[in-house]
C-alpha cells in the first residue's frame, strides 16, 4: 500500500469513528473494506446496520456525508452486503 493510499484509509478511518458512536448505541457498525486507486470507497455496514431499513439513509446521509466534508477528494462511496 502506497504512503497516499494509506493516508486516505487513515483518513477515512478517522471520520468513521466519529459516527462509530451513533451506530453502536444501535447495535451496529461500519467497516472499511477497501479504497480503490481512482479514490472509491466500499463500506460494509455490520451488525443492526446490515438489515435496518434506515441503513440507506444511514450511508448517505450520516456516513457519506461525513466523509465528503471531512475529505472531499473522494470519489464513490458505496456499502456492500
């Protein structure tokens, strides 16, 4: 992994544990599972968040955005299964 790449996923993991909390108090997690190289990020969200009926709300409203303000280079940022 390059210097860059591990700057982005450190990044991200740092905006990820400020939600962390929120997700917890439910039972649930998000879970880093890869950054491309044109910058994309796959999420999986764990726990109550797999199978909540908010989950899509949660990713773009919650988790998206927090990564977006926090590192605006990013590119798709999607949660899989």
């Amino acid at each position: 992994m390059s210097i860059v790449q591990e700057s982005i996923n450190q990044q991200i993991e740092q905006v990820l544990d400020t939600v962390r909390p929120y997700l917890q108090a439910d039972g649930g997690d998000v879970e880093l599972v890869e950054v491309s190289d044109n910058n994309d990020v796959m999420l999986r969200l764990t726990g109550n968040c797999s199978s909540c009926s908010m989950s899509d709300m949660t990713m773009t409203a919650g988790i998206e955005e927090s990564l977006r303000r926090s590192i605006p280079n990013l590119g798709k940022i999607q949660a899989i299964k």
